[in-house]
C-alpha cells in the first residue's frame, strides 16, 4: 500500500485497472508511472520501452547528455562507441581487482 500512497492513488483502484473495470485518468496515469518509474507509454503499449527514469546525482553529467542528445546520429554514435569502452573498462577492472586482492593476501 505504501508505494500507491506517496502517489496519491488507491490500492484498490490499482486493482480495478488492472482488471480493466476502470480507465485511469491522465493525471493518475502519470502518477502510476512516477512511482514505478518507467514512461507512460511503457503503461499504454505493449511494445513500448521502458525507459526507466534516470536519476542522475551529477548535474553536470546530465546537463552533457542532454547536449548529446541534440546532436546528429554520427555524433551520438560515436559518444555511444566511447561509453561502451569506458563501460566495458571499468567491467574489466572490477573482474580483475578482486583476484589482484586475493593473489595479495594470499
């Protein structure tokens, strides 16, 4: 019941639309996918991403996205390509600390 709560919609009307006795408005709609944290279309559509909400701690960071996201398609590729090195970087390195650590002490 907690998470229904802090939205401001009711358990039970959460059950009524899940059995498609009711129709949620729009504004409950927008509630329902803040608190579970996924895109409205991702409620409406069965194809839709889900696009989970970033919450990004550094404003900074989010403030370059959103930079990236106005650029061409070769550009954001190209950012996309880096991310993943940087991703796949750090993967690696947190696979191999832990047997570094180990071979230490022991």
């Amino acid at each position: 019941m907690g998470i229904w709560n802090s939205g401001g919609i009711h358990p039970n009307h959460v059950g009524k639309y899940e059995a498609n006795k009711t129709v949620p408005s729009a504004d409950k709609l927008r509630k329902i996918a803040e608190v579970l944290e996924v895109s409205s279309d991702y409620l409406l559509f069965d194809d839709a991403p889900r696009n989970e909400r970033i919450k990004f701690t550094d404003p900074e960071l989010l403030e370059r996205f959103m930079s990236i996201d106005k650029m061409d398609e070769k550009d954001r590729d190209t950012i996309k390509n880096i991310l993943d090195a940087m991703i796949l970087k750090n993967q690696v390195i947190g696979l191999v600390e832990p047997k570094v650590k180990m071979s230490a002490q022991g």
